[in-house]
C-alpha cells in the first residue's frame, strides 16, 4: 500500500465515518486499467469480433472496457495505432459519457489534454457541428492534436488559450461545455501516488481558486438551454461541492440535473459537507474507488434556463480556391460538395474548417479544423490525419492488410513494404498509376498513406506517429 498524507486519511475519515476502513483497504489493490472504443470506428459488437483477448465490460460505460497490460498490450498493437481505442482510466470515462452530445451539437473541452475526453466528445459528434478542443498549456496541447489526428476526427478546433480569451469569441456559443478543471487530485493518489507530493505542496485550496476562475468563463460561453459538466478527480467537499456551490449563487441562471441513477455505485453530492443547504448538489455523483472498480471521480451537470432571447452566430470561412486538380484529388478521396466550400489555406497547408465556426481570429490557433494536406510545387500532398479521417469506402485505393501481417509492423515503423500482384488485384490497385497515393489498412481501418510503383508502397506514414 502507498504511504498516504495523516492529514488526507483525517478528512477521508471524517466524510466516510464507518465506511473509511472500506476506503483503506482499496488502496492494498492495483489500480485497473482501461480503453474506451473510438465509437466513430467500431462498435462494440465489432470491437468483441476484432478483439485480441477477451476484456469485461465498464458497467457505466457503454463503449468501455477494463484490461490486464500483462495480457494485452494495448499501446502496441495497431489496433491502436488505427485509432480504434484510447487507453484511458475507467472513472474517468465517465464525465463524456455522462455529457450527452448528439451529432450538430456546439461543444467545448475547456481543460482538454491530453484529449481522452475530447476523443469521445468529438465521436459523438460523429463529423457534424463543432468540437473545440482548449488546453492552456500548449505543451499539453500537442497531444491533443495527435490523439483527435489518429481518432480522424474531422470537426475540432485545436486551441491554447487562456478561458478569458475564448469567452471573448465564444459568448453564449456553445449547447454542450466539458469542464474537467484542474484539482488536488485525491482521487489519483493510488493510480498516480507523486501526485501526493504535489498535493502535500499546494493542497486544495490553490486548484480551488483556479476552478472559480475557469468556471464563470465557461458560463458565459454556455447558450440557453445548454449543458456544462464540472468534474474533478479528487475527494475534496471544497473543490466539488463548494465550487458547485459557489457557481450557483453566482449564476442563479443555472440549476443542477440529477445524473446520480447511472450505476448503483455512485454516491450522491453531499451539499452537508461544506455546510449547505442547497439539496439540488445531491444530483451530483461522487465515485469512491471502494464502491466502483475505478479511481476518484466528481461530476456535477449543470443547466442554463432559457429566457426567450433569440442568439445569432455568424459563420466564417475564407473560402480558398483549389486547382483543378486539387479538387478532382479531394473528390477521389471522399470529400463532399459542401466540405469543399468550407476549406481554407493557412500558408501551404488546407484546411477542413468545421461548420458553424465565427471568426476565430485573434485566438491561439493550433489546428484550424482538419488538416487536410500541403501545396507542394506543382502537386497536392495530404496529411495523416486527412488519411486517417478516411473510411475504406471513401477511399480511391484501399491496400487492406490482416492486422497479423508482418507488413503493418514495417509500416508502422515507417518502413517500405512490398505487394504481390494478387493483392494488387484483390484490392483494386491494379488500376492505381504509378505513384499514386493508396491507403494502407487493417481489416478496413485505415493507418496512413504510401505511394504506389509497381508492386513497392513507398511509405508516407507520418514519422511523428511511427511505431518504436
């Protein structure tokens, strides 16, 4: 067991009362681990298909699983590599499943990286409406940009800015708002035990301040009639119910939406705690690692009323003119009429901006939308990202690989590989010119480009990406 704080062990005693030797002994057992299913890709009837071991169901979440690293290594298979999975901690599954987005939705992840909960946010959206993905920390955010590149996700706006900077621009923009604030962390402590250290330096009052100065930026982003979801990953009656506390005296707009009849093991608010009487915080959930297989979590879904004022956003676009054979490539490879008009061309770069978007200048922009691809002289290069955004059936050339195959390997690793002429045939290449762009896959998931001559793939996968 992990040495933890007399101090924490005092509160946690406090709150649980009879229940504290339950919570003790939970930390004499291995955190589990989980991954949550890329639900754009794969369904979890596929997914059980396609499987390479047999993993149990996370009771409360629809599309995840817990799994043993000793059995299968899941950050090494290309199943992972093809975007089919985040490997994320199961109770932290929760706030995006507990956020209801529907696809047209106008979402923001406020605290956003590494971007576990924007992968699953923008899956919901399934390509339509708008994501936009912030993190202020644009180290941080790097991350962000590949983990929504390998999960093709095609409608997120990639940002690192400061919540004042985006209220700015995004004033009563957004129906659906995740914040995941930054917090002390107790719930982590036996996933994660040096985040005990940090805790010991800035206990709960520092990320206390930080969570009432993030959240009424988040506020005025929310529209009429929208949803924002606050969670932390700690214990903390401070950081969970007072903030909630707090937000709602500030903005009597907002009331609480019961979220606590999900799983029988989720705890309720406890508004006593920090010596409210505002019973509304018990729809709130708290999950304790001792009642559900999973670490620390809070949650608290909170809505804004209507007034009956109307809201208008302007969109913005500047549309680029594409080459004739631009045009005719990006046609080849799936795109529609109408994604056409929304590209733009930041220096040689195009991008697929998502609909709906009002003019985001000004703001600290690490990916406008999709990547597409570059102008390069005299020729159009796409992106991985664009090649991971693609289907099989949206594909102009599919090279179809068993996930087995030695070659995804090589692939992987940025490495040439070679075909047979039956493949060529098999899949369609055989009609494919020399050096044409064709998709390489597995078992219809797509990984990235390579350039065909004859029966060579020149590898184009990205290097940033490549296996080790």
């Amino acid at each position: 067991m992990i040495s933890l704080p007399e101090s924490f062990l005092s509160k946690i005693k406090n709150l649980l009362g009879e229940d504290y030797d339950n919570f003790l002994e939970s930390y004499h057992k291995s955190p589990l681990q989980g991954l949550r299913l890329n639900r754009i890709k794969v369904s979890p009837d596929e997914w059980e298909g396609l499987s390479v071991v047999k993993m149990d169901k996370i009771p409360w979440i629809d599309n995840g699983y817990y799994f043993d690293a000793n059995i299968f290594a899941a950050t090494r298979h290309p199943y992972y590599y093809a975007g089919l999975y985040y490997i994320q901690e199961p109770s932290a599954q929760t706030p995006a499943n507990v956020l209801q987005v529907k696809p047209g939705d106008r979402v923001l992840d406020l605290c956003a990286a590494p971007g576990g909960k924007s992968t699953e946010l923008a899956a919901k959206l399934d390509g339509q409406g708008v994501l936009v993905s912030n993190d202020i920390s644009a180290t941080r955010a790097k991350a962000l940009l590949k983990n929504l590149g390998v999960f093709g996700i095609k409608n997120a706006l990639i940002t690192s800015e400061t919540p004042k900077n985006l209220s700015n621009v995004f004033k009563g923009y957004f129906n659906k708002i995740l914040v995941d604030a930054p917090c002390s962390g107790e719930g982590m402590f036996r996933k994660e035990p040096a985040i005990i250290k940090n805790w010991e330096q800035y206990g709960t009052g520092y990320y206390n301040d930080l969570q009432k100065d993030i959240l009424p930026n988040a506020v005025n982003m929310l529209a009429e009639d929208g949803y924002l979801l606050y969670s932390t990953c700690t214990f903390s009656p401070d950081e969970n119910e007072g903030t909630i506390d707090y937000i709602l005296t500030m903005f009597p707009e907002l009331e609480v939406v019961s979220i606590n009849e999900g799983y029988e093991g989720f705890d309720t608010g406890h508004p006593e705690w920090i010596g409210s009487d505002r019973e509304e915080i018990k729809g709130a959930v708290r999950i304790w690692p001792h009642r559900m297989e999973g670490e620390g979590h809070f949650l608290c879904l909170l809505h804004k009323k209507k007034s009956g004022l109307p809201q208008y956003f302007d969109t913005h676009v500047k549309k680029v003119k594409l080459t004739k054979e631009e045009e005719a490539f990006l046609k080849s490879w799936g795109l529609k009429d109408d994604e056409l008009t929304r590209l733009e061309l930041h220096g040689d770069k195009i991008y697929l901006i998502p609909e709906g978007l009002p003019d985001v200048s000004g703001l600290r922009i690490l990916r406008n939308g999709l990547y597409v691809g570059d102008r390069k002289k005299g020729r159009f290069e796409p992106s991985e990202p664009f090649a991971m955004s693609r289907t099989k059936a949206e594909s102009k050339y599919f090279l179809d690989l068993d996930a087995n195959d030695d070659r995804v390997i090589k692939y992987l690793k940025c490495e040439t590989i070679e075909v047979t002429k039956d493949e060529l045939v098999k899949n369609g290449l055989d009609k494919a010119e020399k050096g044409e762009f064709i998709l390489i896959g597995i078992n219809g998931f797509p990984l990235g480009f390579g350039k065909l001559s004859g029966t060579t793939v020149k590898n184009k996968y990205f290097a940033g990406w490549r296996m080790m």
